[in-house]
C-alpha cells in the first residue's frame, strides 16, 4: 500500500469513527439533556430504589461466588427471575414471562456533566457528608440504597472483570476507550417501540434473534443514586450480544437487548440464575434481558465499516 493509500484510508477510518460518534452522542443525549445548568435535586424521590424485596444480588461481599448479577442489584426478587433464559429458547415463537421496568426520564436522574460530577465526592468514607448534602438520613431507603451503590463500586473485581462506575457520560467513554483500546465503538440498547405502563407479561419472540458479532463487550448497568451512575464493566469470558424483536400480549413490541455468558464455570453454585434455569455452573451458558436504561458497549470492526 502506498503513502497516499495509508493516507486515504486513515482520513476514511477517522470520517468513520466520527460518524460513529455522532451516533453515540445523539442516543445518549436524553440521558444528559437539561444537565448542563441544574444543580443535583435533593428531592427524596429522585433516587430509583430497589423493592424491599430486594434479593442481594449486588452485594460487594458475595462477588466472588455470586458474579455476575450486580446490574440487577435494584430489582425484585421475584421480577429477577423472569430475566433469565438459555440459548435454546431464542426460538422464533417461544413465549416467555418478562419483566421490563419502565423509567420516566423526565423524573429518572441524569448523568452530570464532568465538571460537575467531578466536584462531588464519591466515596463510602464521605457518606455522611453526602447524605447531608443529598439531606437524607442514614437509616432511610435512600442513604442505605446510596451506601450500596458506594460499596458496590469500591468493591473489588472479580477474576477475569474489568470495573468502573461512570458518574458522567465522559467518564463513561474515557473508560469504553480505554477497553476496546480506540474511538470506534457503538452503543446498543433495549427499544420500546409502542408506550405502554405494563412492565411484566408474557412476550413471544417474532423474528430469529440477530447476534450482535463482537469480540468484545463492556455493560453499563444504573444503580440507585441522586443522580446517574452507570455500573459498567468488562469481563474477559466469552459473551454473546443478540437483538431480540418481542410482541407483548397486550400489543407492545419491543427490540430488546440480550447477553449470553457462555462460561459460567466460575460463577457460585447459589447464583440466581441456576435455580431459576434449573442448572449448574459451566453446564449451559445463560442469558438474560437488559433494561432500556442499560447499555452495551461493542466495537466496531473495520469490516463492519
């Protein structure tokens, strides 16, 4: 290849890059919109709480035998169970119970622009400054939900898992970056595409699953804070991304976004997963559904430009 050749192709891959992340911006915009000149609320039902059935499923000191199920650290017990599913059910026509929780936005807290997230602490040793600054009182659903997610985030990582809570959209790309090691990547997401308030029914799978092709995968999971932290992490076990098109019995449809772990020889025998599926840790990979409000990062190769 000769020096205008390399040239050329450069300009081309750096006109594609950004391309890309003009995408990236503008499908994450409704996540910082109206940032920019707010000041963090302190109203107490900013912060998405978990049920107070909570399993504890994020729990920092169950990691290493229980991982990986942080990213469902603030949903029901019972509504956990009904994410969960194996390969051989993504079969056109399978109809499964779902549960898919459904945030307003506009009352959903946002990420901070890094200026601003980056001039608050984010520590488990300045929790009780937090807590006054956020005026919530220690024992109250609120700070016990912010004292988890600053110990989930200070928590160790498993063998094998890279970790970062991003506290602003920023943040998250700087670490996304640093993973895949260059600026082309993309972000994929659940997507509604009817409005509806039902946020468990059963949904029938109406096209064969499409495979997200990726050597690599970074997931971004929120968790409960007066304004937006994603959970995000990279784990160096082989992952399968799918795009799954659903019909809800009352009519929805929905585009959702499934991971497959295809070893989970390292995970805890006690792991939700396998009770609900019936198995046991490295038989059978497992799968389950993401939120619309998590993301999943992936890379985009030079053929896929």
């Amino acid at each position: 290849m000769t020096a205008d050749q390399r040239s050329a192709s450069s300009r081309r891959r750096m006109d594609l890059a950004v391309a890309s992340w003009h995408i990236i911006l503008l499908s994450l915009l409704v996540l910082v919109k109206g940032t920019e000149s707010r000041d963090v609320p302190s109203d107490n039902n900013i912060i998405q709480l978990p049920s107070s059935n909570t399993e504890s499923i994020g729990d920092h000191d169950h990691h290493q035998s229980d991982h990986p199920k942080s990213h469902m650290h603030h949903m029901d017990s019972n509504n956990v169970n009904m994410v969960f599913f194996t390969m051989e059910d993504m079969e056109v026509g399978k109809t499964m119970p779902i549960y898919f929780p459904k945030i307003d936005p506009s009352t959903s807290p946002h990420l901070l622009p890094r200026d601003e997230a980056s001039s608050i602490p984010f520590s488990l040793k300045q929790l009780p400054n937090l807590l006054k600054k956020f005026s919530f009182s220690k024992d109250s659903p609120q700070g016990s939900a912010m004292e988890d997610t600053l110990k989930q985030c200070e928590s160790p990582p498993i063998k094998g898992e890279t970790k970062f809570c991003a506290t602003s959209l920023e943040s998250m790309i700087d670490f996304i970056r640093r993973i895949f090691g260059d600026d082309s990547f993309s972000v994929v997401a659940t997507n509604f595409f009817t409005k509806s308030s039902t946020t468990f029914q059963n949904y029938t799978i109406l096209e064969m699953p499409k495979e997200v092709f990726s050597p690599k995968m970074v997931a971004c999971h929120t968790l409960p804070y007066p304004y937006a932290i994603y959970y995000c992490h990279y784990l160096e076990c082989e992952n399968k991304v799918y795009k799954i098109l659903l019909g809800g019995e009352n009519g929805d449809k929905v585009e959702a976004v499934a991971v497959c772990h295809m070893d989970t020889s390292q995970w805890g025998r006690n792991h939700v997963s396998f009770r609900i599926l019936k198995t046991e840790p490295g038989t059978f990979p497992v799968c389950h559904f993401f939120p619309a409000e998590h993301l999943v990062w992936v890379p985009i190769s030079p053929t896929s430009m």
